[in-house]
C-alpha cells in the first residue's frame, strides 16, 4: 500500500471514530430524554445540529428530548423542526437527516 493511500485511510478511519464518538455522546444524552438512538451529523450554525433519524424515531420523539431548558411547548419545538428542515409532514423516514434546535 502506497504511503498516500494509508494517510487517506487512515484519516477516513479517524474521521469515521470520531463521528462514532460524537454520536455515541448524543445517543446516550438522548436515551436520558427518552429517545434511543439518534446518531449527532454534524452541528450546525445558529444554535442548529444535525442529527440522522433512526428506526422507530418520530419527530415528536426528537422533539421530546429537544425540549429541556426553558422550551415549554413541544409543538413549538415541533414546528421548529418541520419549518427548518422543510418538512412537509411530520412523517419520518429511518436515515433522514434533520437540523435540530440544539440543547
């Protein structure tokens, strides 16, 4: 293997632990709130995180565990997220990725 190839490789498997790690921090925050597995993306701007929808998830799920510190209406954190990301249901597909109002 090529001096090239391994650095490559080896900043992929560096990128791909560190997203593991990420996800496995919010997961862990999540299943506190309740929901079980959303796996952290990336965070966003403007108090926004990205966060991939898993199987058995639903937008009012998220929401709940979303709504901690000051938020007192889930719809509103709802709307939020169905405003943000463009929604047009609140129907979700495992695998989707929405931006989240962060903690």
């Amino acid at each position: 293997m090529s001096k090239n190839r391994y650095k490559k490789l080896a900043r992929t498997f560096v990128g791909a632990s560190l997203l593991i790690v990420i996800g496995a921090g919010f997961s862990a925050s999540l299943s506190d709130q309740g929901v079980a597995s959303s796996e952290v993306v990336k965070t966003g701007t403007a108090g926004y995180m990205q966060v991939v929808v898993t199987s058995g998830e639903t937008i009012w799920s998220i929401a709940s565990a979303l709504n901690t510190g000051g938020r007192s209406d889930l719809s509103s954190v709802v709307d939020q997220i169905v405003s943000t990301n463009g929604l047009a249901s609140t129907d979700l597909e495992p695998g989707t990725k929405l931006w989240v109002p962060a903690k």
